[in-house]
C-alpha cells in the first residue's frame, strides 16, 4: 500500500469506531482530553499539598521564615 493511500485511510477511520451516536469533531476530542487532564492534574496537586503538609520539611531544608 502506497504512503498516500496509507494517510487517506488514517483520516477516514474514526479514533475510536465503536461509539454510538455522531463521530466528535477534533476540538470537542481535544477539549475533553485537556478536561480530562486538568482534572487529573487539580488531583495530583492537591494530593502533594496534602503530602506537603505542616509536619512535612520545606523545600528550603526546613527553615522558614
């Protein structure tokens, strides 16, 4: 298979084919990836804040002003 056949083929397959309903643009797709991710990062913040708590030694080796 040509490399101009192999890339038309890629752009007519959906990502994800076994979905019901109407195939999502790219920006809906993009947008709920970086939903998606802010969540998980909001999540992993506050799970080190909580592990940085007030018992924990700061980043300037515990002494704090």
């Amino acid at each position: 298979m040509s490399q101009e056949a192999m890339s038309e083929q890629v752009v007519r397959e959906p990502a994800v084919p076994d979905q019901k309903g109407a195939p999502k643009g790219l920006l809906q797709q993009m947008e709920e990836l970086m939903a998606a991710l802010n969540a998980d990062l909001s999540q992993l913040d506050a799970d080190l804040q909580q592990s940085t708590g007030p018992g924990a030694p700061s980043a300037d080796g515990g002494h704090r002003l």
